[in-house]
C-alpha cells in the first residue's frame, strides 16, 4: 500500500509540497484541548490581521482551482474553508479528536490536511486526474462521479475519496468510531510550501503522539520523492 501524487500533477504543479503522516493506535479517548487552543490562537492572531482569502496560502490554492477550471470563490480549499467558518463563528464543531485536531492545525497553517481512514481504502491512494468513472459518496451516502480531468484522491478500486483536491472529502473513508489506522495528508503550494508543510507536520505528529501515545511515521514529499509506502 503507498500514496503519491501522480507524474502529471507533479508536472502541472510543480510548486506543491505535500507532509505525510501515518499513524496507527488511533481512538476517541484522548484529550487534545491545549493543542487544540494553541492552534486556534494561533489562527486568530492571523485572522486578526487580515481575511483568510488574502494569505498566501489560500491565494496559491484559489490559483489552483482557477487552473482547474472552477471558481474559487464557489468551490475553496478545506483550509479556506475552515478559517472563514472560524473566523465568523470563533469555532469549529467537535467531530473527533484527530479530526477536531487536525482541523486546528489547518486553521493555524491555513494549509488543507485530509484525513483517511486506512481500512476504507483499496490497495494505493493516488491524487490523479479523474477519468470521470470514479465513484464518491458523500456524507449524506449519496453517490456521485467526479468530472473528467477533476483532481482526486483515487484508490486502486476508482473509489474517489475526495472531490476537486483539497475542497472535499469523502464520507466513505471518513474518521470515526472504529477507525484505528489513518493516513494524514497537507497540501500546500504557496512560496513557503515545503517550509510550512514540514513545520506543521513535525507540530502535529508531536501533537499525535503526546496524545495518544504513539509514533506516527510522517515524510515531506516532493517530485523528486513522491511517494509514501504505507
């Protein structure tokens, strides 16, 4: 089992930097509350100084997403995404422990990380360009097929486990309940994309293995090195 991004995106996005983390022993009963703070006070002190559309990290991904044909103000990278519900509502819903703290890292990075649950995914997990047979389930349970040419992430079977690159996940491999093994990806394609990338991992795996008392293998990858062997 590996991750990696494929050659075409390497090559159509030669600016991106992406941290891996994997991470085995994962359950509900941690705390992660101080992490947690430190995280959003961090963001808050971003956001105290300008809106989270003008950093440069959410600016590189607007790019990104106009290069791929879609409008990004209608469809935002989840970090994006993230900050200006936290910006408007000073907080974020608890889902998960992992989830609630990788979350806080995004807001404080304002870099999109993604979340998979290992046992929901079939063999190797691939950020590619979508044939458009896919298939994504949503958080709902409804079914959808990505569009033609669309950046996923894709499994061996051509089960997308996540729509238009760092917008939406998939319900399908969502954390929850049972999961104990996850994959942890951030995606960044700013100027300081491999800088911030390899900080914010080192911060959450630190963070991950205080808490629940483990140690998450991690790696930065670029197009020199882009893949993870799981």
């Amino acid at each position: 089992m590996y991750f990696r991004h494929a050659s075409d995106v390497w090559r159509d996005f030669p600016g991106l930097s992406a941290g891996i983390l994997h991470a085995e022993g994962i359950h509900r009963d941690v705390s992660i509350d101080a992490h947690i703070a430190g995280f959003e006070a961090a963001a808050k002190a971003r956001l105290a100084a300008s809106a989270e559309g003008e950093f440069p990290e959410s600016q590189a991904w607007r790019r990104a997403f106009s290069r791929m044909g879609l409008k990004p103000t209608q469809y935002r990278s989840a970090s994006e995404a993230l900050l200006r519900r936290f910006r408007k509502d000073e907080y974020l819903p608890r889902i998960h422990p992992l989830i609630d703290l990788c979350n806080a890292a995004s807001l404080a990075f304002a870099i999109p990380i993604a979340v998979f649950d290992l046992s929901r995914v079939a063999g190797h997990l691939e950020v590619r360009y979508a044939s458009g047979s896919e298939i994504y389930t949503t958080f709902s349970g409804e079914t959808e097929h990505p569009e033609q040419h669309e950046v996923i992430f894709a499994d061996e079977e051509g089960r997308a486990h996540a729509r238009r690159w760092t917008n939406r996940q998939s319900g399908y491999s969502a954390v929850g309940d049972e999961t104990t093994t996850v994959l942890v990806v951030a995606e960044a394609l700013h100027a300081r994309a491999e800088t911030d990338v390899s900080r914010l991992v080192d911060e959450l795996a630190g963070a991950i293995a205080a808490a629940w008392i483990i140690n998450p293998r991690s790696a930065i990858l670029g197009r020199s090195s882009p893949r993870f062997d799981i």
